[in-house]
C-alpha cells in the first residue's frame, strides 16, 4: 500500500512550479483545461450577444445553456474521437471525452447562471466579474500544470477572451439598432 505524497511546492530558488506526472497531464489536466478554455470563451459571444440584442436575461440563459451543453456534446465526441490513446499516450478516450465534455459545458455554464435573475443589469455585472473568474482560473491552470510564464498566459486566456467578448457585445448592439 502506497501512501499519498504531498505535492511539492514551488522551487523557491527559481519560483518554477513542481513538475507533474506526464500521464495525469496528458489525460486528465490537458483535456480539463481545453474544454473550460472552449467552454469559457465559446458560448460569451452568443450569451452576451444574445443579452444586448433582447434586454431578457432569461434568453441569454437559455442560449447559454443551449451553447454550453452543445459544446461540451461536441468538444467531448471530438476528444475521444480523436484517437485510442494507445499511441499518443493519453488515455482511454472515453475518459478523455467525459473529462473535456464536462469542463466545455462547465466553463460555458459559469458565466450563464447568473442570468437566471430577474435584472439585466445585475446579470450582466455578475456575468462580467464571473468570466474575469474563470479566465484568471485557467491562467492558472495552465501556468501550474502546463509551466508556462504566468504573464504571458494570463495576457493570452484574457485577450483571447476580451476578444471574443468583445464581439458578442458589438453584435448584440449591432442588433440591437444601438
């Protein structure tokens, strides 16, 4: 019987973080962090698109809720379809399909529910402070597991998603008439 080692923490000397299991990573944190990074930044632009060009923060819900759970039906077929595991080393791909269909339709679902209350106003504000959230979440996912420059990677999850926000307020706007 093996007994749990503790995770070691960051060489002081360098600042680096430890290094992990190359298998946990592979099948378990790279397809976790693909789908809250698909998940996250794919369903802002319907949701807040969708919440500029109604007013209702019920419609934004359900069309987050549609994009949310569509995209993680997909992103989890893509996953395990993509291959066996056997060659690349990781893992059963039904495992991996739950695993990134979970995180997209958990990413997408974050930044939704706050639509479920009454005020446009209040929903969006929330909506806002919950996706500077989740991207600050996966920022750090990345830089813990994946060792990437921390900077660098909060500048590439929060432009990349500022873009994409970005647009589905433009488009809801547009939509709008405003």
């Amino acid at each position: 019987m093996t007994s749990a080692m503790p995770e070691p923490s960051p060489d002081a000397a360098t600042g680096t973080p430890p290094r992990h299991d190359q298998s946990f990573i592979l099948q378990k944190i790279q397809p976790a962090l693909l789908g809250l990074m698909d998940g996250s930044v794919s369903t802002l632009a319907p949701i807040f698109a969708t919440a500029g060009l109604t007013g209702k923060p019920q419609d934004a819900f359900y069309v987050g809720l549609a994009a949310s759970v569509g995209a993680g039906i997909s992103m989890g077929l893509a996953e395990s379809l993509s291959d066996d595991g056997v060659v690349s080393g990781r893992g059963t791909p039904l495992l991996r399909g739950a695993i990134t269909g979970g995180a997209t339709t958990l990413g997408g679902m974050l930044h939704t529910l706050p639509f479920l209350l009454h005020s446009l106003h209040t929903a969006l504000t929330l909506a806002y402070v919950v996706v500077v959230f989740e991207l600050v979440v996966i920022a750090f996912i990345k830089y813990r597991y994946m060792r990437s420059p921390l900077a660098q990677t909060v500048m590439q999850v929060v432009v990349g998603g500022a873009v994409v926000f970005g647009v589905g307020v433009w488009l809801g706007r547009l939509g709008a008439g405003g």
